[in-house]
C-alpha cells in the first residue's frame, strides 16, 4: 500500500476531507489556556508522530473509509499526554451484543469448550460478562498497555500481555483462538494489513472476530452539526460497512452481520450537547474557553453546564436531526467468521 493509498481497499484516489495542524490537534485534546506546558508537550509530539506540521484526513471515493495522511497511530506518550488517566466503560452496547452471541453459539453446541483473544481489553468489563459463564478464565488471553487495565484483568484471573498483538509470540498462540474481539480499538490502530494477517494466525479454522467502532454516520453528523472533530492521532480510521467488507474478504473472513447502536433521544442529544461546548472551548476566545480558564473551582461544573445551555440554542436543528434519525447511535457493531485458505 502507498502512503496515499486506502488502507482498507487499497484505491489511491483519495478526496482530502480535512486539514489539521499540530497545534489544532494538540488544542482539541489540552487547552493551551488551560494547561500550556502540557499542550505544547503534546503538540511537539504529535509534530513527532507526523514528521510533518499538518494532518489531513482523506475520504476513499470507493468504499468510504476515511483515514488519516500519515497514517500513523499515537503512542502511549501520546495518550498520556493527551488524556492522562483513563476512564474505561463499564457498560457498552457491543458488551451485550457479542456476549448474547457467544452464549447462542454455545447453546446451539458451536462453540464448546471455545477459547478467547481481547485485543485492548481496557479493565475487563466485557471479560466480566463472559468469565465465568460461558468460559473459563485459563482459556482467555487479553492484551492491554496500561497498569491499570492488566491488574484489573489479572485479578480475574486471566492472562494479560501488556503488549501490541501483532507482537505476540506466534510459537505459543499460533492457530490458538475460537473468538477474538477488539471493542473500539480498531479506529485507533495502523498497520491494518499486518493486523488481520496476525489475527488469521493466531486463530482456529472458523473462527469468530468481533469488532466494535465508532459509527462513521454519528462521526459525519458530529463534525457537521459543529460537534467534535474525528482527531488523528486518536482515531485514525473511520469504518464503513463497505470497508469491513473488503479487509475482510482480502483476509479471507467473511461478514455475517453488522449492526448500529440503537440509542434514545435524551442520551444522543445530552452527549451532543456536551460535545458541541467541548469544540467550541476550543477556541480561545470562547465564552466556553474563558469558563473552563477561570471560573472557581466549586464553580466550574456549574459554569461549564451553564455555557452548554447557552450553545444548546444554536443546536436545536442538530437536535431535530438527532430525534428523527435512528441511525445516530455512537457504535457499530461486526461480526465476522474466518474462511478456510483459497
């Protein structure tokens, strides 16, 4: 694949969708009004990353999968500069969604005795609704980079490498896995290629892979309805129906079902809301930036809430269009099933 090339079908014909800089970047993740010697880490860094003071996010005419050029994934000194302690879900609609799977596939005697690989398993809350019920701990293996996240694992009792996936030993886990599973983990990954030629070898003959990312329908609506930006180098590739289905079919997997998030109004237009006031204290002249900067501190929740209602006015059509659209939910959901080798 060329630098300009779609990672997901390979089309060169790119349409550039976004232009961002290293210091818009740094500023949609750390405020430098806020916390300037942190921005100005960050955005050194991500100037590192690139190799490049500029960012653009380019649309594949051909299947739809947006990406970032270059396309390159952020590191951990990036994620603890830009988000420093993470924050894992507890509850996530794909949780439910794969769990009710897995336990068909068990009740219906296709998956018996199965084993199963977590690709950034966060701090096992999807583990927890599959160990013990449908199995045993000493057959799972997650992957996961924070501290936090493998002692939370391992106090289930179940093996955690703090290590990338592709990096995993193949003589002890080649052919190993029943069911792999990466839950929004995808978007921020690159190397897709080498990527689904490791997990075709470190699984079984029919195996099953689960994915969850972000739905790209939510992420256009966001940016155009003055919501938060989709920003490398967090996430670095939007996925389409389209897009799976070919990385897919090159990896020799096939699709058997893909779904989006059903979401309730008030959750939609809540988070909606909350986003909006984010990228509006984007800018440095904001009355939502002036706010985060210097309201007291038993004040600041108070006054943050407070300029969200004010830039809830400029939203009411956005709201509108999130009420009447049932494709508007945050995730969406794959299922995919390994072919046997041409």
């Amino acid at each position: 694949m060329s630098e300009s090339s779609c990672p997901a079908c390979l089309d060169p014909a790119g349409v550039p969708l976004h232009r961002f800089t290293v210091t818009q970047a740094a500023q949609h993740f750390v405020r430098e009004q806020s916390d300037c010697r942190r921005h100005r880490a960050l955005r050194d860094h991500i100037r590192t990353l690139w190799n490049a003071d500029e960012c653009q996010v380019i649309r594949c005419p051909s299947c739809g999968f947006c990406y970032a050029k270059p396309y390159i994934a952020g590191d951990a000194t990036f994620y603890g500069l830009a988000f420093g302690a993470t924050n894992y879900p507890t509850r996530r609609w794909e949780f439910e969604q794969t769990r009710d799977t897995l336990a068909r596939l068990v009740q219906e005697g296709t998956l018996r005795e199965f084993s199963l690989l977590e690709i950034g398993a966060g701090s096992g809350a999807f583990l927890k609704r599959v160990v013990p019920d449908l199995i045993a701990p000493e057959h799972v293996l997650a992957t996961e980079y924070s501290d936090y996240g493998v002692q939370q694992v391992t106090s289930l009792g179940i093996a955690c490498a703090p290590t990338d996936v592709r990096e995993l030993p193949e003589t002890t886990h080649a052919g190993r896995f029943d069911v792999v599973c990466l839950f929004q983990v995808l978007e921020h990954m690159d190397r897709i290629d080498a990527l689904f030629a490791r997990l075709r070898s470190l699984t079984k003959p029919a195996a099953h892979l689960f994915i969850a990312v972000p739905s790209e329908t939510k992420i256009h609506f966001n940016e155009r309805r003055g919501s938060l930006m989709d920003m490398p180098p967090n996430h670095i590739g939007r996925w389409t129906p389209s897009s799976f289905a070919i990385i897919a079919g090159r990896h020799r997997w096939r699709v058997v079902e893909h779904r989006r998030e059903p979401e309730r109004f008030h959750s939609k237009a809540i988070r909606h809301l909350k986003f909006v006031r984010q990228r509006s204290a984007q800018s440095p002249h904001s009355l939502a930036n002036q706010l985060e900067r210097w309201a007291p501190g038993a004040l600041r929740k108070p006054a943050i809430a407070a300029s969200a209602a004010l830039v809830g006015w400029s939203t009411i059509p956005a709201l509108w269009e999130l009420g009447r659209r049932a494709d508007l939910g945050d995730s969406q959901w794959v299922w995919m099933q390994k072919l046997h080798p041409l």
